[in-house]
C-alpha cells in the first residue's frame, strides 16, 4: 500500500489539507465508499474510503498516537486500500520509517497553518493518489 504522510506539529492544519485533497478527488470524479464520520465537522478529525482513478483511497486525519499508526494501517488493509492519506504529528523520523516499512511512503510536511501552504499540501496529495 502506498502511504501518504502529512506530517507537522500541532494545529499546523493537517486536518484542512487532508480535507482538501478528500474535497478535490471528490470534484474530480471519486465515489464515496465510506461516507465521513457522523461527527464531522470542518476542523475535526475525519477517517473515510473513496474510489478515485481505479483505486481505493482511504483518509484517516487523526495522527496524534504513534501506537495507533499500526491499527490503522492494519484497518485500511482490511478495507483493501491502494493508498492511505493520514497525519502524522512530528515523531521521530526512524520510529515512522521502522512502522511503515515495507510500505511505498511519501512524507509531507507541513509548517504552519496557511490557506496557501493548505492548497499545496492538498494538490500534494491528489498528484500522489
């Protein structure tokens, strides 16, 4: 499965980039496999399926736990994914390389909460679906 990482500290707008991208594959023709959470709301974390260019896409914006990164690429697994879109908060770089190992993985990282830099991350993660 090929990984995208959007990496940054906290409140750097991992979530709005990743809400993007969803937001841009669904303009450009994805199908909703698995709707959003109930609870979703424009700044809160968000975990969802779509179906985009003959692939399944999974998001999952919540990246707060280290541990839970290995549940929830397990779960994206099950739900036969291609790729996988998730944050990820400022971990060590090593403890993130041994997890996803064996993975295709691309990292991006985000500085700060910027409607530009959100719409880069965004096309970011579309070109890499």
């Amino acid at each position: 499965m090929k990984i995208i990482v959007v990496k940054g500290n906290q409140n750097t707008g991992k979530t709005t980039s990743i809400r993007l991208a969803y937001d841009i594959a669904l303009y450009l023709g994805a199908a909703i496999i698995t709707p959003r959470n109930i609870e979703d709301k424009p700044h809160n974390d968000f975990e969802t399926v779509l179906f985009y260019n003959g692939k399944r896409i999974g998001f999952h914006s919540g990246g707060d736990l280290l541990k839970s990164f290995e549940e929830i690429i397990d779960d994206y697994k099950e739900k036969k994914c291609d790729r996988l879109v998730m944050a990820s908060r400022n971990f060590k770089q090593t403890a993130l390389d041994a997890l996803f190992n064996g993975h295709e993985v691309v990292y991006l990282y985000k500085d700060k909460k910027d409607d530009i830099e959100n719409v880069d991350i965004a096309r970011n993660i579309v070109v890499n679906l």
